[in-house]
C-alpha cells in the first residue's frame, strides 16, 4: 500500500490531482486510514493507465473512467476508443491537408504564391 503523496510523486500527478480523481469517481483508493487515502497495487496501475490517456490530451475524464474501469461500470469502453479513434483519425486528415498546403506554399517557385500560383486558382486548370 502506497500513500497517495508518494503515488502521486510516482505517477508524476498533484496530489490535488488524485483527490480529485478519486472525487469524481476515476480510481478509488484501496483504503482510508484516519482521513489519509492509500493505493494498492491494482489502483496504481489503474491510475498509471489513466494519466497515460490524460497525457494524450484528447479524452475527458468520464471517457477515462469508461476506459479505466471496463467492463466493471457496464459501459463499453471500446465504444468510446472507437469514436475517439475516429476523431483522431480525422485530425490527422486535416493535419496531413494542411501540411501539404503549407509546403506548398513555402516550395512555390512564384514570388507571390497567393496571387500568382496556378495551383491556388480555383476554376484555371
């Protein structure tokens, strides 16, 4: 059993952090000892997995929570992997758009590629 100062240190996490995640319900501690939180083994891997997807910057903490519990909560975390993959999935479509537009700008031969580059010219084929 860890403390929770001392998870928190080893998942790199505020402590704040933690009793908020316990708060909302994310990963429980094991046990509570005269007002004091502690992690075993199975909480601290859960709560590692859950700040790794936090890390990612794209899923919220009730997505997390689906994820982290599993088929425990009745929800079906790979629905919510799937619509996050797919959003994923669409930025790097936009992404790969918008770095080829911008290379292009920056490799046009024209001096003035907005009003001179025939290849940004709607309608001149």
């Amino acid at each position: 059993m860890w403390p929770i100062g001392e998870v928190a240190a080893r998942l790199g996490l505020a402590v704040s952090a933690l009793r908020y995640w316990d708060e909302r319900g994310l990963v429980r501690p094991t046990l509570r000892r005269s007002g004091k939180r502690f992690y075993g083994e199975e909480e601290l891997h859960r709560l590692a997995v859950a700040k790794m997807l936090q890390d990612t910057g794209l899923l919220s903490l009730d997505e997390i929570a689906t994820v982290v519990h599993g088929p425990a909560r009745g929800d079906d975390w790979r629905d919510v992997l799937r619509a996050r993959l797919a959003l994923v999935r669409d930025q790097q479509a936009k992404l790969a758009r918008a770095e080829a537009f911008l290379e292009h700008f920056l490799t046009c031969p024209r001096r003035d590629p907005v009003a001179d580059c025939p290849h940004l010219r709607v309608g001149d084929e």
